[in-house]
C-alpha cells in the first residue's frame, strides 16, 4: 500500500495527522457528508450555527444529546490506536475536526481539537467551562449565572479557539509528513492545513475511500478506510 514511501520514512521524524469524520466512522460515529452523512437528513443550518442556538436551542440541544449518547458508547478503533503507537517511533501531533475524543481515548498525547470537544459543557455567557460526561436531563441546561449552557463545539460562522488554531498551523508549517484521514477538506480554515504542510516540502499522504478536492495535491493516496490503512502506515515505522 506504501511502497511508493517507504524509503523516505526512514527521514520522517515529525509526523502530523489531520483527521475527520471518517476516521471515526468504523468506531460507529456518522460521517457529515456522503450517503449515509449526518448533513444528508439534518440541516446544518437548524442544528450547527448560533443563530441555530439563538432560535430553537430545545432541538440544538436534542440533536447533541443523541450525539453525545452515541458518542460515549463508541471506542477507539484500531486506526485511532494505530496513530497512538506511532508516537513510540516520532514526533506525532494530531489536528483533529472531531469532537469525540477518541484520539485521547486511544492514547495519543497531542491532540488539537480544532472544532472544539462535544464532552465539553460552557456557559454562552460567563467562562464556565467543564467536562460533563453524564446525560444532560434538563433540557434547557442553565449555568449558576442564568444563562443558557451549550455544548463546547465550533458552530458554523463561529471562529476557532485562536490559541488552538495558532498552535495547527504551526504543527502543520514544520512537519516532514501530514497524513489526512477522513475528511472531506471542505470546511475552512482545516482545509489548509495541508498548504502549511506543502509549503515545507513535507509529504502528503491521503487515507480516504473517496476522492477529495485535494487528492491531486497529494504525494499518495490510499483508497482504503482508516482501520484498514493505519495499522499498516505505522508499521513501516517499526522497521525502519
Ligand atoms: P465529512 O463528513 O465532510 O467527510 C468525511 C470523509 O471521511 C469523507 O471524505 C469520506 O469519504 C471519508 N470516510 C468515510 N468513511 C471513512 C473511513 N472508514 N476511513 C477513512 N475515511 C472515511 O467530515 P469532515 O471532513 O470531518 O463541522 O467534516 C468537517 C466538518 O464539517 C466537521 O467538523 C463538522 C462538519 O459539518 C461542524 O459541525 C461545524
Ligand atoms: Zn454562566
């Protein structure tokens, strides 16, 4: 599957991860786009803005309430853990889409959640901000100081956490090789991480059953799902 790279891992010694939907999708999580996406039966425009919040937070806070249920049943799979293992053989950073943790779960040490944790409870108005695990039953939930909590996430329109995003493209300007894994590459600002990337002269790796806008700018790219791809991708480390 990686022959075509395999002599140059032997140079690799910072390797960044940008990854999506599709990397949790055999953990049980829906992708947002595609046949059976989340976006092909919901309008993200009624459950995934502010105005969204604003308008009818009773249905936002539904929809996350089934997503965090569904979301704190799924595991790790074996390419969340593959990603993990690598970090024994080099430097590993993850730039994640996902809000659903699992990278964390499988052990990886630097995870940036660019779009935010849906484990994550903060307050529309005051800093509280906390991890909450257990089901929200009141619905609507309200913080000590009146206002309306919400789930910790990047809606659509809204910017990302600055000091996160900073920190991406950092990762992203310095690395040798960026594997992109299971995601559309269409929501901006992520979408550009891999011209960071390119910029340095890294290699460009794609692990996605289907084709991407920016499949033609990539080194390689693997047609294959993620717990397929992964494992395999990291062995080549192992030997190296
Ligand atoms: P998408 O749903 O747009 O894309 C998922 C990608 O994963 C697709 O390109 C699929 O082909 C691919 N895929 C599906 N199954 C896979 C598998 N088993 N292994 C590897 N790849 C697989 O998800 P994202 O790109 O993450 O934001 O979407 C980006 C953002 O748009 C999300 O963070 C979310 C969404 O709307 C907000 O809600 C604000
Ligand atoms: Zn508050």
């Amino acid at each position: 599957m990686f022959e075509l790279i395999k002599d140059q891992i032997k140079n690799i010694k910072k390797v960044v991860f940008v990854t999506g939907a599709g990397i949790s999708q055999e953990s049980g999580i829906p992708t947002f786009r595609g046949k059976d996406g989340l976006w092909k039966n919901h309008d993200s425009m009624k459950l995934a803005t502010i105005d969204a919040f604003y308008d009818n937070p009773k249905l936002v806070w539904e929809w996350y309430n089934e997503r965090r249920k569904n979301i704190f049943a799924a595991q790790p799979n074996l390419g969340h853990k593959a990603i993990a293992e690598l970090e024994k053989y080099v430097k590993v950073a993850v730039l994640t889409q996902n809000i659903d943790g699992l990278h964390q779960k499988a052990g990886s040490s630097e995870v940036l959640e660019l779009h935010g944790s849906i484990i994550k409870i903060k307050c529309s108005v005051c800093n509280f901000n906390e991890e909450i695990t257990s089901e929200i039953s009141e619905i609507l939930p309200l913080c000590k100081c009146g206002n309306i909590l919400r789930p910790d996430v990047v809606w659509f329109g809204e910017s990302l956490p600055q000091d996160v995003w900073q920190k991406a493209m950092i990762y992203a300007s310095q690395c040798d090789l960026m594997v992109i894994v299971g995601t559309s590459l269409v929501v901006s600002p992520a979408n550009t991480l891999p011209i960071y990337a390119k910029q340095n002269n890294a290699l460009l790796i794609e692990i996605n059953p289907d084709n991407t806008e920016m499949s033609p700018e990539m080194t390689l790219v693997i047609r294959n799902t993620g717990t397929i791809s992964l494992p395999e991708f990291v062995s080549l480390f192992k030997n190296k």
